[in-house]
C-alpha cells in the first residue's frame, strides 16, 4: 500500500477557494445577464468559429458555467481532488497543473471539436488534476457514489471519463485533453513530490 507525506502549513485551501469563488462569480454573472435578455456566454465560450474574435476564450471557457447542476459536480470535485493535490504537491505546482491543462483541453477543443460547437466548463482542467493523481496515488482508493465498494482512484478517474464522454453535449475532446497533460505532469512529478511507495 502507498503511503502519502502530506504538506502542513495554514492556508492550503486559500488556491481552490479563489477558485471556486472565481467560478461561481462568473455563473453568477452568466445567469443575471441571461434573466436579463442577454448573453454574455459568446464572449467567454471556447468555439473554433469565433476564436479569433474572442481568443481570450481559450482560458475564460474554464471559468463559465450555466447550468447550476454542471458547476456544481466541477466545483464538488475541484475541491477533492485540489485539496488533496495541493496537499502533496503545493499551490504553485496545483495552479500550473490546473491552468495548463485547462489551455491543452482548450487546444484539444479547438483541434477536434466541430468549429461551430461551444465550449464551456472548468472539466478539463479538473481532469488534468485528476491524471496526475493518478499517476502520483495510483492505489489510492475512494467511494464513488452509488457504488458501495472503494477503487482504486485511477479507476475512477477513467470510469468517470468513459462514461461522460458517451453523454450527449459533453466536450470529450476538453475532457480528453486535460486528462492526456496531467497524465504526463503526474509522471514528470513523481520523482519530487512527497508520495511514498
């Protein structure tokens, strides 16, 4: 069984509370410009169609939800898998991870998506935190509702890729993107980070 040495020190939630508190901010603003007969989502949703119009939308996507279910599991899970990264690996090392594969997920949107969908979530970088504590905590096991026996974490980051990428509407392509660069972070790490075999 791994062992995990865990970083101690105050504030190791302060990054994914930013984050979390970013992300509803702009779900916030998204909804009260929609009940207000607007929208403002075409100027930060990732589409190859409108890209060189709007090109910061290749890191505004990762912060715009709209449906309040959608932010809700990223951020429930943003806080799992950021807490207990932020814990092994430290703050720095979780932003990097986060906004770098948030951008590959972005490129694997603009690369494979058709030009005329939009893009919109903060999965993808969700996902490239999730790769590497794959990579990083492979025997690591947790609960995955509904199913009442623990896996193996890496498990459950696959099943949670297999099953969303047959879900009608979801960007696999983003999923898919994020999940390759923390894969490949997650290796690059394991030689100092503070996971113990």
């Amino acid at each position: 069984m791994s062992r995990v040495r865990y970083r101690s020190g105050e504030g190791e939630l302060i990054p994914i509370i930013v984050l979390i508190i970013a992300n509803f901010l702009v779900y916030i603003g998204v909804n009260i410009a929609h009940f207000t007969g607007s929208s403002i989502i075409g100027y930060l949703a990732l589409s190859r169609s409108t890209f060189l119009q709007v090109p910061w939308t290749i890191f505004s996507y990762m912060f715009t939800h709209q449906e309040f279910f959608h932010i809700l599991a990223n951020m429930v899970t943003l806080y799992f898998y950021g807490s207990f990264f932020n814990r092994i690996a430290g703050a720095r090392t979780l932003l990097t991870v986060y906004f770098v594969g948030g951008l590959v997920a972005g490129l694997f949107v603009l690369l494979l998506s058709s030009p005329y969908s939009f893009t919109i979530g903060a999965s993808g970088a969700i996902f490239a935190l999730g790769g590497a504590l794959a990579v990083l905590t492979p025997k690591l096991k947790v609960f995955i509702f509904p199913i009442p026996a623990p896996m193996p974490l890496w498990v459950a980051i696959l099943v949670g890729f297999l099953v969303l990428a047959f879900i009608p509407g979801v960007s696999w392509q983003g999923h898919l993107g994020g999940l390759l660069f923390g894969l490949l972070a997650g290796w690059f790490l394991r030689r100092r980070v503070h996971v113990i075999y």
